[in-house]
C-alpha cells in the first residue's frame, strides 16, 4: 500500500484520515503546521499529501508553492479546506494541486480521490496555452482531468420553496450539510429495517466506514431498528 502524509492543524481532522487511510492499509505520517511537514518531506518521499490550506504558521498553498519552486513537488497532493474560495482553489491547481476537497470531507470522496492520486506518476503540468488564448481562471481548473475534486467550485443550489424546505438553511454549511446526512442515513436505516448490510450496499459505503459515519452524526442505530420496515 502506500505512504500518505495528512498534514492539518486541526486534531480531529488528522486522527480522523488517520483512522480511515489506515484502515484502507495505507501508512499515515501526521504533521500539524507546515515545518513538521517540511520535516516528514525531507525524510522521504511520500506517495502522496493531503494538505490543508489554512493552517497557523504556513498556509498550504505557500508550501505547496515552496515545494513546487525547490523541486519537492514530485508526488500528487490533494488540498482540504473548509472555507476555501474558488480563486484559492484555481491557485493551488496551477501550482500543482491534483484535486480539491472541501472539509468536512465525505468518506466516499476522501477515498475515490485517494485512490485516483495513487494511481497518478506525478503531478500533471498544465500545457502551456498558445500565445493570444484568454482562458479564465474557472474553465483552465475545469479542463483538468477527472482526478480534479472541485468541491468548492462544482457544489450547486436547487431552488425549493422555502414552505417544503425540511432543513433550517440560516446555519452554517456544515451544520446543514451535518443534518442532511442525517436525515438520509436515517431514512435508508428505516427502509431497511435497520440492515447495516443492505444500507452499505445502497450508500456505497463499506460497514465500518458506514458505522463511523452514523456514529460521528450522532445516529440512533437502535431506534432505526425499532422504527424500520
């Protein structure tokens, strides 16, 4: 398997990937700031770097610039942030970035993104453009191929009736994306009677990461089962 290196100030966030890359057999090296980082980089290459972007000492999109300019830029990095903004996105893809993942990260896109990294050699160069093309800064991130997670950019807003909408939206996105979850791992728990098998099989989650979930949402597993079919 391979050598991942999370690197977030955030304690949580770190025993959390820690928890899930280890269990998928990977081995996980952890640095809070940018220096351990630096550290970890130096005493080998590691086959690929999650890294924040906003963290006390320095932000990831310097290191990962730092890294790109001295030459240590050679494995796939994904950046993760919670609040960061489609020009911060865009920088980190021109500087090198292979994939963009907004916090809090879902189990299923944490994976799928770890997965398509491993599978890249480097981190792809973007082809020089010809002289006279005016691209954006939007189309040039969305022309990278499918390994490229643009949550940030890609999230989009149905419009609904504010008297069907179910959910308070006057709260943070997390706190709302939080209750979303929720509601439907509890709604697929009472059709099927509360089946961790056959609720896996239809959120595309593995059973442990499945019970993860449901226990860091806060999710009555008995009370699913009661209320079920």
């Amino acid at each position: 398997m391979a050598n991942i290196l999370v690197v977030d100030d955030e304690l949580g966030i770190r025993d959390l990937l820690f928890e899930i890359l280890n269990d998928e057999g990977h081995t996980v090296e952890l640095a809070e700031n940018a220096a351990r980082a630096r550290e970890l980089r130096a005493l080998g290459r590691p086959d690929l770097v999650l890294l924040d972007i906003w963290m006390p000492d320095t932000d990831g999109v310097s290191l990962l610039k730092e890294w790109s300019s001295s030459g240590l830029l050679t494995m796939p990095v994904i950046m993760m942030s919670g609040h960061a903004t489609i020009d911060t996105a865009v920088e980190a893809t021109r500087i090198g970035a292979m994939a963009f993942l907004e916090k809090p990260i879902t189990l299923q896109k944490l994976l799928q993104a770890v997965e398509k990294g491993l599978n890249k050699a480097a981190p792809r160069t973007p082809a020089p453009k010809p002289a006279g093309t005016a691209v954006s800064p939007l189309a040039d991130v969305l022309s990278e191929p499918a390994g490229l997670v643009l949550e940030a950019v890609a999230l989009s807003v149905t419009e609904v009736e504010p008297s069907v909408q179910p959910f308070d939206l006057d709260v943070p996105l997390r706190d709302a994306r939080d209750a979303f979850e929720k509601a439907y791992f509890e709604f697929h728990l009472a059709k099927e009677n509360g089946s961790m098998t056959r609720v896996a099989e239809k959120t595309g989650l593995e059973r442990t990461h499945l019970y993860r979930k449901l226990k860091q949402l806060g999710v009555d597993l008995s009370r699913s089962k009661r209320h079920g079919g």
